[in-house]
C-alpha cells in the first residue's frame, strides 16, 4: 500500500513523504497555508480519501490530495489557534474543535462536516496559573454517540457534554487524589455497551469502567518510573490495544512508549530502537493498516512501528518541533513537488 506519512511542526507547517519517510517536502508557496506555519494538530477525514484537516495559529485548514494543496476554510475558527480537532466516528456530520493560546481557549462545534462552524459557551479565562494562557489540548468523542464529548483543557480541567456542547459537567473534581491537578494533556473514549475513558493528566492516568462515575488513579512516576505523561493513542479498530507516550519532563530527555491491551489495566514498554531526545509529543495511525503507527518526540525525533506499537524503530529524518502526526493510505495523483528535498 502506498502511503503519505505528515508531521506537522511549530515552523515548518506540514511536512510530508511519499515513500515511507526516505524524503520529505516541506508545502510549495502561494496556498493558504505558509510553509512556515505553526500546524497545532491534523485530522483524518473519515469520508473522503486523502482528505485531512489541519488545525493552524490561523485558524482552520484543508488538503483534499494527502497534504500537498491546502486551503483555509473560512469559517468561526479563522484567526484562532486551533490546537485539537475530532470526528464522530457513528456520523462524522458532527466535529469539534478546541482552541487556545495565543488566542482565546474555546470550543467549537459543526454539524455538517467541517463546512461551518459555531462557538459554544465552554470558555476558558484568558490566562491561567502554570501556563499563561490556557489551551485545549485533548477531545474525545464517544464511538455511539456523536453528541458525547469531553474536553481537556491544560491547566483548565476536564469537562463532559452528552449535548453537543449545549450544557456541560466538570468532571475532574470527582477524581481521587486529584490534588487540584488540572492539567488535562489527552482522553480517549473506548467502546463497549459501557464505554471505558482514559483522561491523561501531566502526571497521572485517570481511569473509569463505569462511564466516568468512578475513577482509578496511576501515578506516573510510581507506576512507570517518569513522570509527565503526554499522549494517548487507540489502536484504529480496537477497544483493547491503548499506547501512552511519557517522558520525564517538557521537553525533557527521554522517553517511553507504554502498551496496553487490556483498555488500560496493565502496561508494558514497547521496544524503542533508538534514543530519543525529548518527551513524545504525538501518535499517528489509520484504520486502512492498523499495524503502521507514528510517534514523534517534540524536539523533532520520528519513530515507526510495523507491529501495532510493540516495536518502534526511529527514522533518519528529524524535524523542528513535532506538534502533531499522521499518514493517510495512497499518495497525490500528481505529487507537485517542491524544488528541495528537505
């Protein structure tokens, strides 16, 4: 299978290959997009092949041929940092975005696929104690409905919608040993008649099998040894197999790659071929190959794994800041390449 491997950078925008990772082309000038953009994260569309969105510091982006043309989509997001995107999996009508520093941390939502959206009443202060200003780093939908969602905020907490985003519920002071922490950095929604959540905190997995009721706290530096944890990945297809990217500190000097495949029970490290020089930043997998995942450390270190996160070998090419990740199955029908291999 042909791929398009991206990685989105503070700087460099969206970079992209063709052939597995040998070479990497930075966006051509003259689209919407800047080639020295800051890209915050990416989103797979579901619908429509080689279709991705971008969220920028300036706003809302588009690439219809695996990342080689972008266009802006004019829409309330435009001038605000979009720092997350998510799509319902049962209608992908239904997508949320949440934004954040340097602009104002909101929630946004939109009902018909991307084409237009509108802003809720979930608001954070323009600043915040820890990290100036507040942003919102992680949302998660749940895989039956499209109208469940929760929202992780960085120093701003964890909040839970069964509306859309009409009316709200903050969650994380039900949590154990919370200790004020609200620090939200990922969540993911696992599927089953009651549907499991990870909520990641900067030092903390928080746990629930009962639909958010009641949680299980693992401490980072108890459980694992480091102690900021970042990231979370589901394997695509899976409401067992979950990966945890965690580190000693931001940016910090190292890194570890945890596997669950018991929905985060119990966590084993995966194999890292390599050193890495800094704390994993992002994950990148799809549905059209389970197997092939990403993961990027922030100052820039690229990792691949052929076997669903067990192994990670990590790649020649090293980037500026990795902000986000993924890979979309086929590469463009004309690649349009850039004069410069980068």
């Amino acid at each position: 299978m042909q791929k398009t491997l991206l990685v989105s950078t503070d700087g460099q925008a969206i970079m992209r290959s063709h052939d597995g990772g040998t070479n990497w082309y930075r966006i051509n000038v003259g689209q919407d997009l800047e080639y020295d953009d800051c890209v915050r994260c990416l989103l797979v569309d579901p619908r429509r092949n080689g279709a991705i969105w971008a969220g920028s510091e300036r706003g809302l982006f588009r690439s219809e041929d695996c990342g080689a043309h972008w266009h802006q989509v004019d829409c309330a997001l435009s001038g605000f940092a979009v720092w997350k995107l998510a799509v319902s999996e049962s209608n992908p009508d239904y997508m949320y975005a949440g934004t954040g520093s340097p602009t104002r941390a909101a929630f946004f939502r939109s009902k018909d696929g991307g084409k237009t959206w509108e802003q809720t009443d979930l608001l954070m202060p323009e600043r915040c104690a820890g990290v100036s200003r507040p942003r919102m780093l992680a949302l998660a939908v749940n895989p039956r409905d499209p109208l469940d969602v929760w929202v992780g905020v960085e120093a701003g907490g964890l909040f839970r919608s069964r509306d859309g985003g009409d009316h709200w519920q903050e969650i994380h002071p039900q949590w154990p040993d919370h200790a004020g922490n609200t620090d939200i950095h990922s969540i993911l929604i696992l599927d089953g008649e009651v549907p499991i959540i990870l909520a990641l905190v900067v030092n903390a997995l928080y746990r629930s099998a009962d639909d958010g009721r009641t949680w299980t706290r693992f401490h980072a530096r108890d459980t694992w040894g480091l102690r900021y944890a970042r990231v979370l990945l589901r394997k695509p297809g899976s409401d067992r197999d979950v990966l945890i990217g965690i580190g000693d500190g931001t940016p910090g000097t190292t890194t570890l790659i945890l596997q669950s495949q018991d929905a985060g029970e119990t966590w084993q490290s995966a194999e890292l071929a390599g050193d890495p020089n800094s704390c994993l930043w992002a994950f990148g997998a799809h549905r059209a190959d389970p197997e092939v995942m990403m993961a990027g450390t922030k100052f820039g270190h690229l990792f691949m794994s052929a076997d669903g996160g067990r192994h990670w070998a990590k790649q020649r090419r090293e980037f500026s800041e990795i902000t986000d990740m993924a890979w979309l199955p086929g590469v463009p029908a004309q690649l349009d390449l850039p004069h410069e291999t980068q």
